[in-house]
C-alpha cells in the first residue's frame, strides 16, 4: 500500500459551552468546558482515530487549553510536531451558546491568539513534505499571513501529486474579514474534493439554483461536491452520478463538529480507496455519531465504533 498522510493547517482552539440555550452571552450564564476543539483539530483527531497517519499546523500557547489540545490529539494518534507553542500569546478561544432555533453565537478569540502565529517553520514544513493530501477550512483563513501558509501548502501537495480537500465551514461572525472570500474562491479552485453545508453551495458561483451551482463548480475541475445536510443526511455530486446517502436516526445532543468529523471521514475513506457511496455512508455514520455527544471532539470514531452503529442502526439495535 502506498503511505498516505493527511495534513490540515488551522486553529486550535478550546471551546466554552453554554448550559442553556438562549441568546449571546449578556448575562451571567452557566458554562461548561474548556474541551478541545477548532475545525480543524476536530477534522484530523477524526483522521487519526481511524488510523490514516496525519498532522496539523498550528499555533497555541504555553498554558493549559495548549496543552489539553495536545495531549487529545497526541493520544488519538495526530502528528503533533508541526503544532508551534508559543510564549506571548495564549490558546485560543471560542465561547459557545445555542439560540433555541438551533442555530448558535460565538464569542471567538482567534484572530489576536496563539493561532495567529500558524505558519510554514521549520516542522510544519516537515510534515508537508511527507503530505499526500492536505484539507482547507474556510473558517482558518482569518488572516493574511495564514492565507498565504495555507496557500503555499495547498500548491506544495498537488506538486507532490496530492489532492486537496476543503469544507467553506463559514461562521457569520468571521465573513468581514478582508482577504477571506476571495481566499475562499481559490480553495474552490484548487480543491478535489469540496464539502459545504447546506447554504454554502450557492456562495460560490453565479448560479441562482443548486443544479446550476454544481454544474458550474464541477466545472472548475472539482471532482466531487458532497453536500452536508445536518439531519436529512449528505449527497455527492460528481460528474458521472449523484448519491444520496439517507441520515441514521440520532438524538442530537451537540451539533459542533458533526461536519469535521463527516469531512474527515469522507476523505479518508476516499483516500483509502473506498468507492464514494461506502465513504458516504461512513461520514453520515461519523457525523451522526458525532451528534449524539456533548463536546466537539468528543464523539470522533474508529472504524470498529463506526461499524457497530451502521450494524446497530440497520437492525434496529442499540448501538
Ligand atoms: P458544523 O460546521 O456545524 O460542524 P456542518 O454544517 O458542516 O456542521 P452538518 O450538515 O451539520 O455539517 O453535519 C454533517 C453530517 O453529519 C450531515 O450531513 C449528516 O450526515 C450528519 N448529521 C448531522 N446532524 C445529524 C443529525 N441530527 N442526525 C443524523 N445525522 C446528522
Ligand atoms: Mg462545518
């Protein structure tokens, strides 16, 4: 088997969970946390647990919330050497509180964090050279030096003869930030394998409904679109078939990081060789699975956890 290696370059973060739903964070609030967490922390620590050698590029600081990120994602087996602890800034942050539609309200601090000193040193250079496919997320293009490591990453692994992956993974709190969208539009066009969720398919083309987006994005050479859908499930479009893989009945209990650990799922199971309907049908497991813990990165999955409930779920058992 050739060696694969998975890296994603982006922030580390620890998140701060609101007990109660409601609106921002006006008042005294019962919180819980810190757990491990950031887009793309969550995405490689799903990576490793399903045993494909992988690494991240990163930033935090010397304090506790860097080191809880570490050791999580140390124990579930990511390559750490490339994650840069630095003195004058601290880990960064994201407070968390779910509105009662579902929908939620950050209180973010990553831009003025350790995580704005992510970049290609020494290491992080390392692991690239051994990268055989490197994933984007939207929500890490929050500067211009970072912009700049992630692109320069981007084209080091297609050089290599990698592929690239890339999940939009847009937060409404972050979209001013200048640079960002046409960042956004070049990992489009650099990406094999896209992963928006839901509204994010139309922010990236001209076209006015979802079969002219696809078409149009397809199009830029990207081989295949998968579409999260939270709870009504995930299709990949490509351009000879479409697929839709139908969601598995959950309690949804936390929603953070569902898409990370579906993303991450489809990709290594793609990287893997799997055909894309058995990679579908392991990244709705993933991100359901996800769905039914509290914490973002507390409901990553190996392969055997994720074969239980498929198994579980189609014969009606408790997983
Ligand atoms: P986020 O960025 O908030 O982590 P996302 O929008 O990127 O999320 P979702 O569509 O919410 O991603 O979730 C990814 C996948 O996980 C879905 O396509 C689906 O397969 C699965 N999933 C999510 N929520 C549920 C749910 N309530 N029940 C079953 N499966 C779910
Ligand atoms: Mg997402």
């Amino acid at each position: 088997d050739a060696p694969r290696c998975i890296v994603t370059i982006g922030e580390i973060v620890v998140e701060i969970m609101a007990e109660t739903q409601g609106t921002g964070f006006l008042e005294p609030i019962a919180l819980k946390g810190p757990y491990p967490s950031g887009a793309p922390a969550i995405f490689i620590d799903q990576v490793a647990r399903l045993g494909v050698e992988c690494g991240i590029v990163s930033a935090v600081g010397r304090d506790d919330f860097g080191a809880l990120n570490i050791e999580r994602l140390k124990r579930d087996g990511v390559d750490i050497s490339a994650i840069l602890s630095v003195d004058s800034y601290a880990t960064g942050s994201a407070f968390v509180r779910y509105r009662p539609d579902g929908s939620r309200d950050f209180v973010y601090n990553i831009r003025q964090s350790a995580c704005s000193q992510t970049g290609l040193h020494e290491a992080a250079r390392g692991l690239l050279k051994r990268a055989t496919h490197v994933h984007v997320m939207g929500s890490s293009l929050f500067s211009f030096p970072i912009i700049d490591a992630v692109t320069t990453a981007v084209h080091q692994v297609k050089a290599q003869g990698g592929t690239v992956s890339f999940d939009p993974n847009i937060r409404k709190e972050m979209l001013d930030i200048p640079d960002m969208r046409a960042a956004l539009q070049l990992m489009l066009q650099e990406c094999d394998i896209f992963l928006p969720s839901g509204p994010e398919l139309l922010l990236f083309s001209s076209g006015v409904t979802h079969e002219e987006a696809i078409a149009e994005i397809l199009d830029m050479g990207v081989s295949e679109i998968v579409l999260k859908q939270g709870s009504e499930g995930a299709t990949c479009f490509s351009a000879d078939k479409t697929l839709h893989s139908a969601p598995f009945a959950v309690e949804e209990i936390d929603p953070t990081g569902a898409g990370d650990c579906f993303g991450a799922t489809y990709v290594t199971c793609r990287l893997l060789g799997k055909e894309r309907e058995e990679s579908l049908r392991y990244a709705c497991a993933s991100g359901a699975r996800a769905v039914s813990f509290f914490g973002p990165m507390e409901g990553t999955s190996d392969f055997a956890s994720l074969d239980r409930f498929i198994a579980s779920q189609t014969t009606g058992e408790k997983a």
